[in-house]
C-alpha cells in the first residue's frame, strides 16, 4: 500500500547504514498502520482529492463532464440526465464510480493515466467500496468546522497528566498500550526548558540554583523567571521574524538595505511584554487603522513592509506592488489560517474550496495601501528624533497642500503662448524656470528643482537666505557629504561653438560654507564628463584620477560667502566647445550654497525650442523622443492611442505647470513652498530613523480591485470588491472591507483556523513537529493531525483560557507531564513510533542556527546582552558579500556588537550569514512556516572551523582554566557551562585523554585545552535539545 | 503512517526528508533519493529490488536511460551578443546607423531603449566554421576547434528581459525568487556520485555575483543539502573548511576520534540513530578537507593543458581557470558544475560595457578556455556522458542602445531570440538549430523556449520534466512549471 510510503525512514536508513546500502524492511510494524473505522476526511477525501479532483473538482474552468466529485451533491447525483450517478450510497455495484475505477478499458478507466498512471490500489478500491457501503457519509474538512472543547477522555493513569492536555497525550498511548516515559533529570529539564523559553543554556548559578531547591513548585518557578526574562522576547521573535519575513534588505537584483529594525525590536518588545496575540495580529495587519494608533501601533505595521522592493532599472513599479500585495494575501493565510492560497492566484484552487474570487477579495483589502514599490519605500515613519514624525506629516500636507492648489490653479488657467524670445548671445539656461521638459534629480533621486525665496524658506522655518540676484527666484542646494542637484535630458540639445562660455552666480552660505563646489555638464558626445569646481581638491572626489583635464578642471578657490559672485567657465577648458549639452550639475560638499541665472553664451546656432509655446507642440515633442523625462503614468497617457479626458488634463497640466515659462511663473509662490518644505523634510528624515510602514490611501484615491486572468496584472477581469473566502463567511461571517475588519475576523472565535493554526505552530517550536506536522497547511492537502482532539485541546486553551497569552500558554506547555518525559528512544519505541508522533517520549531535535551561535557564545561567556537598535555584523569570511550594481561591504562590527544574540545579525536577503544558512536558516524573501533540520558535512565545518565558533573555544577553555584544578576538572567545568550537567565519569576519562592526545601532538596546555572546549561545543548533545 | 493524501513520493514528510538527506548529502548511495525512494516502495510492495521494465512507476528515477551523468553549465552573466558571436545578419550592417523599422517597437518594452533606436550592424567579420553552416566572428577565433563538437541554437527565447528575473527563469523555471535551481532538482532526482565533493558547484568569476544572487544555485524550498555550494576564488574554496591555524590534519584527527567516541557514549543512552547520523557527517567533513582542496589545486596540471585553456597563473582567479577546475571537479563525479562570468552587459554607456572595448575583453577571456573545455572532456573520454551547455540568460537587441546620447556601441537585452551551444553527452555534433529573421529581432525556425531547454537538459538525464517534481504549499512544483517540450531533434 502506497500510504506506507510516508513512514519516516530513519530506521530503515540506520539499517542500511550497518548493511553497507542494502535495505532492510522495518522488524515492527509502526503503529499508525493499523486501520481504523474509515474516516471521509482522513481516509477518502484524500484519494478522491489526488485523484478525481483535478478534472472533478472546485475549479469551475477545469471542471470535465460536468461532474465534481468534491461535494456530496455532486457525487451522489447524475451529472447529466440520464447517465448514472457515481455513488449510490450504500451501493458500490450500482455506483458508476466503483465500475471506472475498476475498468480494464482504457477509454473508461479512472483516474486517466496521466493522473495516475498506476491506477488505484487494489487497497483504495476496497475502502471506497467499503464506504460506499456504509452509506458514503460525507464531512467537512476537519480544519473548517468550529472548534469546540473536546470532552477530556478518561484515562487509567490519573497520576500522570498534569494538565488537561496530558489525558489527551495519555489517552492515545493507552489506546496503544504504551506508557509514557520517565521524567527526564532535573538537569536535562532545565536546560530543555531554558532552551525553550530563552533560547540559552542555563549558566552554572542557575543550575546549582535549581538543583538545591527541592520545594515543590521549584521548576514551575524556574518557568516563570525565564518567561520574565527579556531573554524570552529575542528567542520567540527569531519564530515569528521567519514568518514575517523579516530582513535588512529590500530583496531582488540590487537588495539594498532597508532600515526596518524598529519592527524587529517591536516584536521582541510585544513578546516581553506579552501583548495577547488577537492585538498583536490587529497591530500588525492594521495598527494604522486603528483608533488613534500609539507609535508602537504604526511600527507594528511594518509586519507588511518586509515584503520585497525591486529597485533595479527598468522594472515596473506596478508589477512589483502587485507581487508586494499577493505577498501580503499569501503571508496572512499561511501565517494565521495555514492555508496555501497562492494557487488561487491564477485559477480556483484544485483540491480546497478557494476560488479564484476568494483570493481577490483578500487582494481587495490590502490592494488600497499607499506603497508603490518605491526606491525610498514610502509610506515611511520617523522614529526617534522627537516629534519629527509630526513635523513631516506637516509638512507632507503643506505639500500635498501646495499641489492640490496648483491642480486646481492650473486647472483654471489658459493656455497662453510665452513671447517668443529675441536671440540672445547669453542664452538664459535656468532662472525663474528650467529650460523646457528636463528630469531633475535633487540628492538623488527625482524631485522638483529646489527653488528658493527667502519668504517660501522663512514660512517653513529654514534660514530665509539671499534674494535672487536675478528674477524673483533662486535655488538652493546643500545637505550632509556630497551632494548634487541637475537636470538633465534637455530637448533640444544646447549647442556650444568656439569661445562659448558657461556663467551661473553662487552665493555661499556664510553661516554653513562648503568645503567645495561643483559644475558638471553632460554633453550628448561625452555623458557626464565636464567638471569645474573649486574650493578644496579632496571634497568631491568625482573623476579625481581626471584631475587637470577637462574631466575635472580646478577653476579656483571657493567663492567669498555671503554674496553673490559671478562664476564663468570658458568651454574651452572643459572641453565643451563644439559640443552640445543636454545638462547641469551643481554640486557640492556639505554646508549650504544659492545659485541663479545659469547661463550660456554659445557662439553657436541653436536649435529652437518651440515646443514650450503650445501644449500641442509639446506633446508632439514629447513622443517623437518618447516621453524620457515623464512620470510613468503620464508617459503612458502620452503614448495611448485613445487618452481620456483625464490624461489629456493630466498632460495639460504638466505643460503648464513645468513647461511654458510664463503659466509656470502664475504658480511660482506655491512651487517654492514646496521646495522649502521638501528640503525641510530631507533634513528631518536624515535626523530620524524612518521606516516603512502601512497607511491607506485616502478615498479618492482607492485602486479598484479586478481579477487578474492567469494571475497576471496584465490581464485585469471583472471588478471584485472586499471580503474573506466564501467557504469561511459560512461558519464565521464578517463584513471585511479592510485590513482592521480582516485582522478582528481572523481573531475573532467563530474563525475555525486561526487557534488551531497558531497553538500548532506554537506546539511545534517546543515539540519539534506539529500536531498537523503541515503548519503551513490545513486544507484538505495538509497532513492529518495526529490526535485531532489534542489540538483542539490547545487550541481552546490558548484562545479561551489563557486569553491569547503567549507566554500563560507557553507556560501550559512545559509545565504539562507530556514535556517533562526523557527523551530517551529505547529501541522498541523507535521502531514503533519512530516519528514520535504519539509522544511517549520528548522529541530529540537539532537546535536551530541562532540557538547553536547563541548557546555558544552564552556557555563561553562572550555573548552580549545589549539588546535592539541596528543589525549588527558579526565576523563573516571576505567575499560572502559580492553584489552587482551594489558595492555595499560587510563592515565587522566592534566590540560587544560582535557578540550580540543572532537575532541582530545583519540579514541580506541575496545572502544571509553563511553560518545560519548551512543551519537551514531561509532566505526570508518569504513567509516560511518551517524550517527544515538536515545533518550536513558543512555545518561541521562550521562549528568546528568558523572563527566565531574558534572564538567561543578559546574563552570557554578560559573558563575552564579559571576554574583551576586538574585537567579533568577544568573540562568538567566546560562541558558543564555547555550541556547543564555533570560529565559521566566515562566521558570524563575520554576528555582527558582527548586533551591528552593533543598534548601529545605538541599543542601547548591551553591549545589542548582549546581543541577540547571545541569537541564539547560540537557534541551532538550541545546541538541538540534533548 | 495513515496518511494516504501524501501519496506523492516526495511529500512535505520532514522527517523522512531530513533521513534521507543526511545520508545522501553527497550521495553515499550510487544514486540519489529517487531510487531510495523506489527502492523503499519495492520493498513496501513486497517486490524484489529489481526495477520492473517500463513505466509502471512514474516515480522512479532516472526515468530512463540516460545520455548524461553530468554536467557544466557556462554562464555568461549579462547576455552577450548573439549578432557579433555567432548569428551574423548582413542585413544589419546594410542598415547600420538607419532608424529601426516601426515594426520593431510595437507592444515593446526594453529595459533602457528610449525613443526610435538606431539598427546596429555588427563591426565584426564572420567566416564558416565546422561542417554544419555554423559561423563565428572574429571576436571567437578558437570556436571553430570545436564548431564540429556542438550544437547551436539560434533560437532560443525567453519570457524576461531583466537580468536577475531572466537568470533565474533560466535556472528554476520562474522569475520570481524560490523555487529550486535546475542544479538542486537533478541532486534531488539523481544523487551525487562522489561521497567527498558537493554535488553541484558553483565557480564565479569577472569579480560579481550574477544579478540574482545566490538564488540561482539555491534549493528553494528544497532541503538545503541540494543547494550549489559555491567554490570561491580566494580563501577557503568551500566556506570554513580550513581547519583554525595551530590545528594539524593529526590533530583534527583525534578530535573526531574523541567527538565521535563522546557521541557513541550518549547515542547509548538515548538511541537516536540522528547520533550516529551525526558521526559520520563529521567523517564526511574531514574526508572533504582533503577532497576540496585536492580537487581545486591545479599544481599538477601538466603545463600543455595550462596552456591549452590560456592559464598563465594558477593561483589568480579567472574563467580559465574555472574551466579547468570544472573538469577536474566533474571528473571526480561532482553532478552539476555551474560556471558564471560576469561583465557581459554590453550596454554601451561608457568603455567598460561597449562593444568595442568590454566585448572584446570578455572574449578574449573565455573563448579560448570554453574550447578547451570541450576538447579536454572530449581527449578524455567525458563528453560522451557530460553534457556542456553555454549561454546568457537572454540576447541583445538588433538596435544600437544609445542611452543619453552615449556614442559607445552597445545593445539593450533582448527576450525574443538568443543563441546558445550545447555539446557532448548524445548532442548532436556540427548541427545548427533554429533561426532568425533577417534583423535577427524574431525566431522564425524551430524556436526554443527556456522551460524547452529545461525540460531537454533533465530529459538528457533520464528524467522526465513533468514527473520530476516536490510538492510544497500545496502544490507538486517542476522545474518546468507547467510548461516545457523535450527538443529531441538536438540528440544524435
């Protein structure tokens, strides 16, 4: 029988390990075999399911003949009129189903082959006939009906179970006349329980502390001290951070980093504190929405925020905020209803009832956020610098202000045809406005120019600055290191002949000079390379290996402060002449600087720019050289065949707006205002830490949600409108029109998954597997639970008696009869049970990457206890970190910062920390439920080899030295700091003679000794919960 | 165990994964976990541990006879030319420097071509080489040692036009970051054959990873046993296998000796065969610090094949040497050998990435080394059963890129057809697949799609696509994805 093939193969492989490759069967039967009365979720849904459901099945677009096969209705009667009905309950003969499944025809025979090439097993045929028989009852999915109290089973044994949980554990053991096993030493259950809670060893005081006391409730009172300490908080956060995808980098080609370690240091923070986990959901999935969000609230959010941002060249913004927003509804049904819902993407899910609707409702409530796959990934948060959140929601709205006035200005406003100009052999370039259609970058990134009054700057509150010495504006650049501002993608080209010459005024800013400034051109013959500067040669190092050539041509020392001065560069030495520039750039390093009237005298023809005198004229410009320096939005409305009202005012506007000189000076006063307050923005954000969070979009500006045919955001479908899957609104309905509406329905008690699903998971961090050993999975394609009424158990427990307490039931879980057994295997019960799953034994499992580091590093006395703020990087071989497009270097960090528990290490998604990966630590680009446990060569390499780990030898035999004493006690001491117990006087002997041997091959008392400590880090026990 | 819904051979079972993983790391078995698999299920049948003919298992692998046992996958990171390689369009030249037909530009997304590009016709001369109608530019001189040895295909195309979301639609069948590479999914399916050395090997060179980082040798949601294991350049090939300083080979000798003694006392007590697991991984390690650096020291290297792939230092990092460490890796039995060597993104904007100065380079760099490859397999007897693959991840437009007005030659990427050569392992030798219009915009012949190429690769081994598969979150999931058509007009 096929079933069997899922029988955990570990003693099937230790046998052929003794057998040199020959396979040998199992001597016992393992005990979940033994069939039982038949169960339709269990026994019969499952083959119907990979069998039938493919082409008979929820998927309207897939269905075949007209025939499901998933609901009783549709089983039990004809699906067309006259053909028979596949089931007749309590009759196989007369079941159409029976005779398919049976046939020999290979026109008839079902499943097809390409389904299942072999058929049915004889043994499947005889259970579906059997049920057929016994009347074919049907039952919903497990994981979908309301949990309820399961009726506490009697038990024989009333003195073991010491919570209600236990008779559920004792009950199944009974029913296969097992019996638990013996405790496990005093020694052994507190470094369990310590590992559990805190994620460290015990240290030796807390280990003479416990031993000593002999009071009855000592350990439940060892469970408390670790549940207050704030130890508890780092370990359980490294759980949920794998779940919410947390990481340092934004993902994808150029994975920059990302500043969200507030959101890390917020879940540490809830799990100290105990925030219930219904509020630790609603803050995460939807703290903006609530009433008047504290700031802990906001930066819960962030949750949602650690999904992927592609900042590479070229990509679209949009597909990427989609795949952001599928990464949302897949993240939040796999962490909190263990359903896989990326199938229903693309089409109705094959096997659960999920359609492809149910997966856009949810995409419909968190499709209305307002992050866009942006590079400075706003929406964003400023934490820290006082109250300088407040002050930037100031001063967005003055912006947003600002431009909805200038909408509505320019709305208003006729077109109106600028004078055309006389020619001028001193060609203005910029002064009250830029030069026609460019694209400006300011600190780069695209910003408007940053135009400067001294009655815009004081209305902000920035030092007001000098008038213009030309027009009635100037501009104004400055900011911390190097910095520039340009415009560039000038149409047309300006030409510059022989004896041409480049002028713009500067005015130094006396209370905050630079240290030097820069002019650079970019030429359509050569990019960016024609530079003048002045001031001190080291302060803008661009192009210095050019020094003395036009690359980068020294004009002088830096202008005098606090006036105007008139600097002028002859084309010739920037070698210009004869070429034709495109752009402008002024730069500078640090301190503050105000510019006006660039201009150019060319001593050459120009080209006309006619195209600013008419809307018309512009847009023809525009597409003959395809839009380069629009907004995507706009750039699209320019190219459609057949533009909409709307695009063509959007145009209208941006021509008006930015293009004709003499419209744009009608909406100057409010453009300088937002120059101001944008720069007083930027000065804000560099003082905080900003970081990025969910906030909504305002009415106006919701997405409506369509379905995406195939799942493609190229193939928009019909509109659909918030809401939860439809098969759940049956058992637990809601209205959901939002994030906050989801978040309360996922907790609310009529939700059927959501306790089993998180008592699961949480049962699976302290048991090493799941009850359903699927966490991530409840639907009909999950695993089974193994005692269904012990996760219901829990499931209440957790929900209704300890409130949602994670730590009231953290504390049910180790405090229960079930955890404290020994987790000795004895042959017998590994060969009945080898995966454990009824637990007469505590599980034996490897340690995760972070604990192994961490144990490390807390045995060996080095591990800091300074707790959040930035990630940190520890030691990491040269070269890990090699990225295209990203020179970003992986900086050892100093002092403690080396030693901090793992939870700070700096996580790059491209590439996390070698060590953690080879412990199976994932890539954190998503979710991940589960994290796989191999045994491979290469983490011995990295406890043994890792200079970290080296490091943690050495201080460790430090220890142990300290101690005093003989060879042997000193190694007692560190294998007791390690492993929380007393070596046995065999493995004692064997330690010496280990520190013997390699005495003898000439290491000196302490290098022995070292080589030791390293040996006792890389037992199997110290990478082991036992 | 009583669940029959995992009837799929490679269910999400953890703990039969991670038994079956720790002794197979490296494939202590002759093969991999599929024929543990099977063998497990004839044993469940009550079946002697022959395998039964035909295909009443879909599940055993490999499928069938294979053509490959390994393999060497040269990557070019950035995608080179196809035009000023090896698919010559006269037709560009005639209409070098003219603006590109409309035609062209119609429902066109590229990733830096603004506005109405220029036709690019190549700078470089062609001639014929081998007997099959192939040709090569001037930039590939030594091609045609081995024009006769391979299979061209001018017709290869793609769904992506980006680095990171090409290379890795390449390599695990999807653009998106975590699925398995193709390297993990034969380990998974075939085991390795050395006990020593990582199955599959990943060699960088021109100083960057690939634009998708490590995700294109990365397992996915596959255990991470079947993730390429990157051999650097510089330090440690593999990752910490250098024992610290003051520690002698004796001396980690008798570590282990009293590790595993230790271990032994404990697995007494507490029985959990994962002990002894445990023991024999730590042996591995140490009998891989002789296998590692054994394998990648090319001290031995007679001075004729040094010179044959164009080695002047042994020790500095370079292709070329990759190249010859890929076959002395895949002459140990290592599965799958991944080579990328970055810089070949001849955009155009600047010397470094054009067409005359980068291009040039890069050839200079690799051409005569990927030859040798071939022809050192070949002279001894491993091209038979290697199959050798060379590509970008996509092709490069007909059109100058000329981004800001850049006057540098350069090419934007270009998803519609790319070409890339194949040999050894049953490939058809001197045979051209596929063609291109006159611009060499569009395949117009036998056209080749990446899940196409995916499907005859596994297809080489003995495996079929479509029944290679892991179920995860749900799903059964394949290299493939729920495309893909073997090519068997590129076997002889």
């Amino acid at each position: 029988m096929f079933t069997a093939r899922t029988q955990p193969l570990a003693i099937v492989f230790a046998c052929a390990a003794a057998a040199a490759g020959i396979l040998r069967p199992a001597v016992v039967q393992p005990i979940d075999k033994r069939s039982e009365t038949i169960d339709f979720g269990r026994d019969i849904r499952p083959i119907l399911a990979n069998n039938c459901f493919k082409c008979h099945g929820p998927d309207d677009a897939a269905r075949q003949a007209g025939l499901r096969l998933d609901t009783r209705e549709g089983a039990t009667a004809a699906p067309k009129p006259g053909q028979p009905a596949p089931i007749t309950p309590g009759d196989p003969d007369a079941s159409e189903l029976m005779r398919r499944i049976a046939s020999e025809d290979p026109d008839e025979k079902m499943p097809p082959p390409e389904v299942n090439p072999r058929g049915l097993s004889q043994d499947k045929i005889e259970l579906l006939g059997r049920w057929i028989k016994q009347g074919a009852p049907w039952g919903e999915h497990w994981a979908f009906v309301p949990v309820t109290r399961p009726s506490e089973p009697s038990v024989k044994d009333r003195v073991w179970p010491k919570a209600p949980m236990d008779r559920f554990v004792m009950a199944r053991l009974e029913a296969e006349s097992l019996s638990p096993s013996i405790g496990a030493s005093k020694e052994t259950l507190l470094r369990r329980v310590s590992l559990d809670l805190i994620g460290l060893p015990p240290t030796p005081e807390e280990r003479a502390a416990f031993l000593a006391d002999e009071s009855p409730d000592a350990y439940e009172r060892v469970v408390d001290r670790l549940l207050a300490s704030p130890r508890y908080g780092e370990k359980w956060a490294r759980w949920w951070l794998d779940l919410a995808r947390y990481a340092d980098t934004k993902g994808y080609e150029k994975d920059d980093r990302r500043t969200i370690w507030p959101y890390r240091d917020w879940v540490i923070k809830a799990f100290n504190t105990d925030e219930p986990l219904n509020e630790f959901t609603i803050d995460q999935l939807a703290g903006d929405l609530r009433d008047r969000p504290t700031t802990d609230q906001i930066v819960a959010t962030a949750f949602h925020r650690n999904t992927m941002t592609n900042d590479e060249g070229g990509t679209d913004d949009e597909e990427f905020r989609v795949a952001a927003v599928i990464d949302r509804v897949n993240t939040t049904m796999e962490v909190w209803q263990g359903l896989t819902f990326g199938c229903a993407q693309c089409h109705s899910h094959k096997y659960d009832p999920i359609t492809q609707t149910d997966y856009y409702r949810l995409f419909a409530v968190f499709n209305n956020t307002q992050d866009s796959d942006k590079a400075d990934e706003s929406p964003t948060f400023a934490l820290g610098a006082g109250d300088a959140q407040r002050r930037i929601e100031e001063l967005d709205r003055i912006i947003n202000d600002a431009n909805k006035a200038i909408d509505r200005e320019v709305a208003a406003l006729a077109e109106e045809a600028p004078p055309s100009e006389p020619p001028s052999e001193e060609i203005s370039v910029v002064d009250d406005h830029l030069p026609g259609a460019v694209e400006v970058y300011v600190d780069d990134a695209v910003r408007p120019w940053p135009w400067s009054t001294p009655l815009a700057r004081k209305e902000i509150g920035l030092p007001e600055g000098p008038k213009a010495v030309s027009g009635t504006r100037c501009w104004h650049t400055g900011g911390e290191g190097v910095a520039q501002t340009f415009f560039h993608k000038l149409g047309p080209a300006l030409a510059i002949g022989v004896g041409g010459e480049l002028s713009v005024s500067v005015y130094i800013d006396p209370a905050s000079p630079p240290k030097g400034i820069m002019l650079q051109w970019i030429s359509v013959e050569d990019t960016w390379s024609h530079r003048a500067y002045w001031g001190d040669a080291s302060a803008i190092p661009w192009a210095k290996e050019d020094e003395g050539s036009a690359k980068r041509r020294r004009i002088g020392d830096l202008p005098a402060a606090g006036e105007w001065v008139r600097l002028t560069v002859p084309a010739s030495v920037v070698n210009l002449e004869n070429h034709s520039i495109t752009g402008w750039a002024f730069a500078q390093a640090g301190g503050s600087a105000y510019w006006d009237a660039a201009t150019v005298r060319a001593n050459a023809p120009q080209k006309p720019r006619d195209y600013i005198r008419s809307l018309a004229a512009w847009i023809e410009f525009e597409k003959a050289r395809d839009a380069v320096t629009l907004p995507p939005q706009l750039r699209a409305s320019l190219k459609s065949k057949d533009p909409t009202d709307a695009e063509l005012a959007a145009l209208r506007a941006y021509y008006l707006r930015y293009v004709n000189p003499v419209t744009t000076a009608r909406v100057s006063a409010k453009e300088n205002l937002i120059a101001a307050a944008g720069e007083q923005r930027r000065k804000l954000a560099r003082n905080a830490t900003e970081l990025p969070v969910m906030r909504e979009l305002v009415d106006d500006k919701k997405r409506t949600t369509r379905r995406f045919n195939r799942g493609s955001f190229l193939a928009p479908a019909e509109e659909v409108h918030p809401g939860i899957p439809g098969f759940l609104s049956r058992v637990s309905p809601a209205q959901v029109e939002n994030r906050l509406d989801l978040a309360r329905w996922l907790m609310a008690d009529s939700n059927p998954l959501t306790a089993r699903v998180l008592a699961n998971r949480v049962w699976e961090q302290v048991f090493g597997s799941g009850i359903v050993e699927t966490v991530e999975d409840f639907g009909t394609q999950g695993a089974w639970p193994t005692n269904r009424e012990l996760l219901d158990q829990l499931a209440i427990t957790l929900r209704d008696e300890c409130g949602w307490s994670l730590k009231a039931f953290l504390r049910t879980l180790v405090t229960s009869a079930t955890y404290r057994q020994s987790s000795a295997a004895p042959a017998q019960l590994l060969a009945l049970d080898p995966g454990n799953r009824l637990l007469a034994r505590f599980p034996r499992v490897r340690l995760d990457g972070e604990m192994i580091r961490d144990s490390a590093l807390a045995a060996s006395g080095l591990l800091s206890g300074k707790m959040f703020g930035p990630s940190v990087f520890p030691h990491q071989p040269e070269g890990v970190w090699q990225m295209i497009y990203n020179d970003d270097a992986w900086r050892q960090s100093e002092g403690e910062d080396a030693h901090r528990r793992s939870v700070y290490t700096f996580w790059r998604r491209t590439s996390p920390h070698p060590a953690m990966t080879t412990f199976d630590a994932p890539s954190r680009e998503f979710c991940v439920s589960r994290r796989i446990r191999t045994n491979t060569p290469l983490q011995a390499f990295v406890t043994l080899n890792d200079p970290q780990f080296v490091e943690c030898a050495e201080s460790l035999a430090g220890k142990a030295e300290q101690a005093g004493g003989n060879a042997g006690s000193r190694l007692a001491v560190a294998f007791q700091r390690v492993l929380c117990r007393e070596p046995t006087r065999q493995e004692q002997d064997e330690l010496v003679r280990a520190f013997e041997a390699q005495r003898r091959l000439g290491a000196s008392d302490r290098a022995a000794l070292v080589r030791v400590c390293s040996i006792i880090l890389n037992l199997d026990e110290s990478l082991t919960k036992e | 165990m009583s669940h029959p819904q995992h009837d799929n051979t490679f269910g999400p079972d953890l703990s039969r994964v991670r038994s079956i993983t720790r002794r197979h790391f490296f494939g202590q078995m002759k093969n991999g976990i599929g024929m543990l698999a099977f063998a497990s299920l004839l044993r469940e049948q009550g079946l002697a541990a022959t395998p039964p003919q035909g295909t009443l298992f879909t599940d055993h692998l490999p499928h069938f006879a294979p053509r490959a046992k390994r393999i060497v996958y040269i990557h070019l990171a950035g995608s080179p030319p196809q035009q000023d390689l090896f698919d010559p369009k006269p037709r560009l030249t005639e209409l070098n420097g003219q603006p590109c037909p409309d035609s062209l530009l119609e429902k066109e997304r590229f990733a830096f071509i603004k506005g109405h590009p220029k036709i690019l016709g190549s700078p470089y001369s062609f001639s014929p080489v081998g007997s099959a109608g192939m040709q090569a530019s001037t930039l590939v001189p030594n091609f045609a040692k081995i024009a006769d040895e391979v299979t061209m295909i001018r017709s290869m195309y793609t769904d992506q036009f980006n680095h990171a979301p090409a290379e890795l639609f390449l390599y695990t069948g999807s653009a998106r970051l975590g699925r398995p590479s193709m390297g993990s999914w034969l380990l998974y399916g075939l085991g390795s054959e050395n006990q020593d050395l990582p199955g599959f090997v990943v060699l960088l060179s021109g100083g960057k990873n690939p634009s998708s980082g490590k995700s294109v040798w990365g397992s996915g949601f596959l255990p991470s046993v079947y993730s390429g294991c990157q051999c650097r350049s510089t330090g440690d090939a593999v990752l910490y296998t250098a024992n610290p300083p003051d520690v002698s080979r004796e001396a980690r000798r008798s570590q282990l000796d009293s590790l595993a003694s230790l271990n032994r006392m404990h697995h007494a007590e507490h029985g959990d065969p994962e002990t002894l697991s445990r023991i024999d991984q730590y042996e591995l390690a140490f009998r891989m610090q002789i296998a590692v650096p054994g394998v990648t020291d090319l001290s031995a290297e007679p001075r004729h094949t040094l010179d044959m792939y164009g080695i002047d230092n042994i020790a500095k990092p370079s292709f070329a040497r990759n190249c010859l460490l890929a076959r002395r890796l895949l002459e140990s039995g290592v599965r799958y050998v991944q080579l990328f060597d970055h810089g070949w993104d001849v955009h155009g904007t600047n010397p470094g990435d054009d067409i005359m100065t980068q291009l040039p380079l890069k050839c200079r760099d690799t051409d005569q080394a990927s030859a040798a490859l071939v022809l050192d397999l070949k002279q001894r007897g491993l091209l038979e059963d290697t199959l050798v693959v060379w590509s970008g991840e996509f092709g490069r437009t007909p059109m100058n890129e000329e981004r800001d007005g850049s006057k540098y030659l350069g090419r934007d990427h270009h998803p519609h057809c790319f070409t890339i050569w194949m040999a050894g392992a049953g490939i058809r030798r001197g045979y051209v697949h596929g063609e291109t219009d006159d611009l060499g915009y569009r395949v117009v012949k036998d056209p080749v799609h990446i899940h196409d190429l995916q499907a005859t690769i596994l297809h080489a081994f003995g495996l079929n696509h479509e029944q290679l598969t892991y179920r995860f979150q749900g799903r059964d999931f394949r290299l493939t994805d729920v495309h893909g058509k073997v090519v068997h007009s590129l076997f002889a």
